[in-house]
C-alpha cells in the first residue's frame, strides 16, 4: 500500500511540474508578445508625433449629448491671440519639433 501512495504522489508531482513549466513558457511567450505589439503600437504612432497641430477643438455650448464639437484651424487661433503672443507660441512649437524627441 504504501508504494502504490508513494507512487501515485510521484505521478502527481511529475504532471504538476510539467504543468507549472509549461504554464511558465506560455507566460513568458505571452510577455514577449505583448512587448512586440507594445513597440508594434509605438512605431505605428510615431508618425503621428511629427503632424503638425491643424486643429484645436473644444465643445460648443450645452448640448444634452456633449458631442457637438467645433474646429478652428491652427493659423485662426494664432491670429485671435494678443500681439506677440503668436509668435511665441509659434517659435516654442518650431523649436520643440526640431529639437524635441519623441515621447515612448
């Protein structure tokens, strides 16, 4: 009796370290998957980073729904800023897309 426990226990702690390792390669095949899709995702958008700003939007007023949005283009909303202002914004924007790096 006692070798048929003592071989039972041996059968069960075999299938559950090859399950427990085989459990451990998945977990890693999945980590190194989702680190591929992750810089996949980052070089997909990296383009996005070197657009320049067309557009700023914000909501219109009370809608009950909240998705009226409206659109100004870049170069109005420069003009509607005070005298110098524009200049600024438009000198610190050129000089963080020629000097600026791209955030990860």
């Amino acid at each position: 009796m006692i070798e048929f426990a003592a071989g039972f226990f041996l059968i069960v702690v075999v299938i559950l370290g090859g399950l427990l390792r085989q459990t451990t390669v998945k977990l890693r095949q999945m980590q190194a998957n989702c680190t591929r899709s992750e810089r996949a995702r980052t070089e997909a958008l990296a383009p996005l980073d070197t657009v320049p700003v067309a557009a700023f939007r914000w909501p219109v007023g009370c809608d009950p729904d909240g998705c009226t949005f409206r659109a100004v283009a870049y170069g109005k909303f420069l003009d509607g800023l005070a005298p110098g202002v524009a200049e600024q914004l438009e000198a610190a924007r050129e000089a963080l897309k020629r000097d600026g790096t791209r955030s990860r």
